[in-house]
C-alpha cells in the first residue's frame, strides 16, 4: 500500500511540474509578438543598428546582422535586455572590419599604454593579445575602474570582433596604496629612472597586492632595470619584489 501511494505522489509531482513548466512557457511565449515589435522599434530608432534584426521565441531574443564596432554589439544586446517580458538575448551580430591582428595589437597596445593617463596609470598594467579579431586583456589594474576603462576603450576601435576581459583587480587595501605612492616615489626621484617619467604613457609600472611589489614596462638598459629593482625593494613595507622590466635598447 505505502508501495503504491509512493508511486501516485511521483506522478503526481511529474504532473504538477509538468503543467507549471507548460504554464511558465505560454507565459513568456505570449509576448513575443510584443516583444519582437518593441524591439524592431529601439533598434530602428539608432542609425548604427540598421544593419540588425530581432526574433523572439519563448521570451528570448535573438539578435543577428551587423555593427560597426564591437561596442554596438554590446549596446544593442542591452537595449533590448530593458525591454519588458525579456527573458534573455542571445547576440549573434556580426562586427564588420577586416584589420590584421598584429594590425590591432600595435593600435591597441598604444591605446591601452595612455589609458587613464594622470590618474591610476602607474599603477596598472594591462596587455592585449589578438587571435582573429577576438582581444584578450591579462594584466593587473589598480580598480574595476581603471579594468572597465580598458574594456571600454579596446570595444571602440575598428575591427575588434571580441573581447576576452581577463585583468586582474587588486583588493582595496590602504596598505598597498601608501606602498604605489612610496615606491613611485623612490623610482621617479632616483636621478637615473626620473627621465621615464617625462612621456606619461610609458612609465615603469608599479602592480602591488597584498603587499606583494611587481614592475612592469620597458627600460633602456639592464642598469636602469636593476636600479628599479633595487629602489623597489627599498620601499617600507613590500613583501617581496618581482622585476618584470623589459630592456629595449643597449645591455
């Protein structure tokens, strides 16, 4: 008896989940049609996205045709996510652009070497590396701030098709803050490093966490490197110091 009862309250649950899912489906599934015209409308309405077509199935929308930049992409994904009803986008436009990726790589790496310049730029360190217009982005930054201005410059330059974001923030940590200001300090007013300091976009980076000291950038010499190194290590408070400088000219 206990045998059967068991059986009829499995159907039963099966039943009932079964007819809550059904009913989740018409719930959603019925403003579709809503949902496709109010997003043909929003996309309509923006010149960059006249290229891009909406269908909607179940709640969900799927995005296909082309942008310009990488960062229309985003925006029309998010323009139609605020639609009401939406229960997801899924986004396959296309970025038009054929620039080379070494092409890329050198634009980027410039852009990315000036990025909040008179702000945080000592302090952060941030590559990219591209593999058929996809963008990767490794380094460090000081702030989600300062990984978001990253991100949000590579989306804006022609050809960029993707982006893999993979930077690493720092914890907020007063600690490691006095550490950035000491050891900038004693880098820039060594009288030998002082002159990496006159083109603002390539300075020796400076990446702290936990109190853990990294230098990042290029030098003109190996005695330009071991100076930093030895100036960073001289820094109250540092746990340690990895000198990651690359020398460029001269040995």
């Amino acid at each position: 008896m206990k045998r059967i009862l068991s059986i009829l309250a499995s159907l039963l649950s099966v039943g009932i989940l079964s007819a809550g899912l059904a009913a989740q489906t018409a719930g959603t599934g019925r403003y579709d049609s809503v949902i496709q015209t109010r997003a043909a409308q929003q996309l309509a309405a923006k010149q960059q996205f006249h290229n891009v077509q909406a269908s909607v199935d179940d709640g969900i929308v799927t995005l296909t045709g082309d942008v310009s930049l990488y960062q229309q992409k985003l925006d029309a994904a998010k323009k139609v996510r605020k639609l009401p009803n939406v229960q997801g986008v899924h986004n396959l436009i296309a970025v038009q652009g054929n620039a080379s990726d070494s092409e890329l790589e050198a634009k980027l790496d410039r852009k990315l070497y000036y990025d909040r310049t008179g702000y945080d730029n000592l302090f952060n360190f941030v590559t990219a590396s591209v593999k058929d217009g996809v963008v990767t982005l490794n380094g460090d930054a000081r702030t989600e701030y300062d990984r978001d201005s990253a991100f949000s410059l590579v989306t804006t330059v022609p050809g960029v098709k993707d982006v893999v974001d993979n930077v690493d923030v720092a914890p907020v940590s007063n600690f490691d803050d006095s550490i950035r200001l000491r050891a900038a300090r004693a880098i820039y007013r060594d009288p030998v490093l002082s002159r990496y300091a006159s083109d603002p976009g390539k300075p020796i980076r400076i990446v702290v966490e936990n109190g853990h000291l990294s230098l990042y950038g290029a030098v003109d010499s190996k005695m330009d490197k071991n100076i930093a190194g030895i100036r960073a290590n001289q820094v109250f408070g540092v746990f340690s110091v990895q000198n990651n400088l690359e020398v460029v000219k001269g040995s």
